[in-house]
C-alpha cells in the first residue's frame, strides 16, 4: 500500500506527504526501541510528534509515521519532516486499532496468519 492511499482512508489525514511503500506496520512510543526495531517500508503507529522521531524514522527508514490518539506533530517537526522527506499521517485511532485498519487495507494482515 502507498502512503498517499494511507491518508485517504477514513480517520486518516496526511501531514505530510509521502509516496512510500508500506510492507509492514510497527506500533512503540519508546524511540530508542522504534530505532532499533521499527522494520523499514512500515507504518510507525506512534504518539511521538517532535523532531527525536523523525530522526528515528530516517534512521529506520519507514514508510511513514502515523502519529496516532490526535497526537500533536509539533512546527519544527513539521519542518524536518518535509526536510527530510519523511511522510507523517494523522489518526484519532489508538496505535493498535490504526495498525490493525493499516494492516486490513495494505492486505498484510492475511501474510502473516
């Protein structure tokens, strides 16, 4: 699934646009965890809103991060994230029940059964 069709889905909105693949989803608050786990091409189901996790998602290389439960993505982070192209999409959703509905729609939850 490609970020852009991410951010189209009901209770998604894009913050800032993206084209990646997404291949798998990964859900942690905790950068120093997300840093050394977080799969690339995935969606980062998280809170964390500032520019720690954008750096942690360059360093990843996910797809995209979904700041979940109307998590804040603060001015600076809005600025590094299009800086360095990292794609961030908005939900109300908790992270669960946003990777569980990113999962449905890429089909990737059958790959894993």
């Amino acid at each position: 699934m490609k970020v852009e069709a991410l951010a189209t889905l009901p209770q998604f909105e894009s913050a800032v646009p993206g084209d990646g693949e997404i291949t798998s989803v990964y859900c942690a608050d905790l950068l120093s965890w997300a840093m050394g786990r977080a799969p690339a091409n995935s969606a980062w189901c998280t809170i964390m809103g500032n520019v720690n996790a954008i750096a942690v998602a360059a360093l990843a290389d996910v797809a995209v991060i979904v700041l979940c439960e109307n998590a804040v993505l603060d001015d600076d982070a809005k600025a590094k994230a299009t800086q360095q192209g990292v794609a961030i999409v908005k939900t109300s959703l908790p992270a669960f029940e946003a990777g569980l509905a990113i999962a449905k729609a890429a089909d990737l939850y059958k790959e894993r059964r």
